[in-house]
C-alpha cells in the first residue's frame, strides 16, 4: 500500500515537472519567435488610436488593380505590405492614416505597376470628396492631402532654366526634412496662404492649384 502511494506521488511529481517544462519551452519558442514584434498604433482621423490592420491595406491595393487591365498581383501586394509594416515598426509615435496612404503610393508608384497607383491615387481623392462633403474639414487646409497626392509624382512642368530659377530663388529649405520645397509643395503654401485672405471654396482652390502648377495662371 505504501509503496503503492509512494509510486502515485512520484507519478504526480513528475507529470508536474513535465508540464512546467513544457509550459517553459512554449514560453522560449513564443519569445523567440514573437518576441520582437511591436504592436503598430494608427492614429485615425477622428483622433482615436487603433491597432494596426494591414488587411485594410490589402483590400485598398486589390480594389485599385481590380480597375486596371492587368487585375490583381497577389504577390505585390504582400510584397508592399511586407514593406510598409517593417517601415512603421521603426515609428515610436502613432502613425496617422494619411503616412500609411502615402508608403502605399510610393511603393506603388516604384513598383511596375504605376496603373495601380494612379487608380488608388483617384480612389483617394474621391474617399476625401466624399469624407468632406459629409463634414466640414477640421485640418484648416483647403487642399486636402488626397488631392495634392495627383501631383506629387508629375513631371515638373518648368524647363531647366526655370527650375534652376525656382529652385534658387522660392524654394524654401525644410530643416526637418532637410531638404527645400518640391514645386508642388510651394503651390499649395501660395494657394492656402492666398485662399486664407478671401472667402473660397474647395472647388476654387484646387482650380487654381492645378492652373499655378501647370503654368496657366499667375500670382
């Protein structure tokens, strides 16, 4: 009887030191393989913080090849998302929604597939018309981030000369950035700048934008 007892101990002993091991060996192979992950914070719109979701990315770019003649590239796709979540894992700070827009239309954009990004381009804008038409704007800006982006990857529309000129003269330098202003960049300070001094509207100012960046009208 007391050996029999002893023997049940001992069994319970050792299924005790199993599990704990085992619990253990989870313990490393969790750490060793999600042990370096960080939880990405997006900053919406509306100010609230939320967890990152890269299937909204992914469903954004699928929607933007779906309108093209070559269709979706899965491969692409998780290719650039693999991109974007490895770029924002270095960020300390919430990332706000428009940062993430723009890694998708510069990973776009330096991809082959330059129809995708026109078309998430496009798909932008018209989410912000919509996003605008139902409040009012609480950034002050008149030109919003989505419209500006139809620019940013144009052709400069000046001649050598004339970006020399522009560039030596209007040009302001960013210190944070290190760097001066695009050509884009300047327009939108000297139409937001001209806009706040009269009552205009949206429309009137992305007119008048894309006429200064084209050359077709003057300050």
């Amino acid at each position: 009887m007391i050996i029999t007892r002893n023997y049940k101990i001992s069994l319970t002993l050792n299924e005790k030191i199993y599990t704990i091991y085992s619990m253990k060996q989870q313990i490393k192979y969790y750490i060793r393989n999600h042990g370096d992950e960080k939880v990405i914070k997006v900053k919406k719109r509306n100010g609230d913080i939320v967890e990152y979701d890269s299937g909204k990315i992914s469903t954004a770019i699928k929607l933007s090849m779906m309108e093209t003649k070559i269709g979706i590239d899965s491969s692409l796709v998780n290719k650039i998302i693999e991109k974007i979540t490895e770029k924002l894992k270095k960020c300390l700070q919430p990332v706000s929604v428009e940062k993430i827009q723009d890694l998708v239309e510069e990973y776009l954009m330096n991809s082959p597939r330059k129809d995708a990004a026109k078309r998430y381009i496009l798909y932008r804008y018209e989410r912000d018309k919509f996003r605008d038409s139902r409040s009012e704007r609480t950034d002050g800006r008149l030109l919003s981030d989505s419209f500006i982006s139809q620019y940013k990857h144009r052709k400069n529309p000046m001649k050598q000369l004339g970006s020399f000129v522009y560039y030596r003269t209007y040009s302001r330098w960013l210190p944070k950035e290190k760097r001066r202003e695009y050509w884009w960049e300047t327009v939108r300070r000297a139409v937001e700048y001209n806009c706040s001094l009269i009552p205009t509207t949206k429309d009137e100012a992305e007119k008048l934008y894309d006429n200064i960046y084209n050359h077709k009208q003057f300050m």
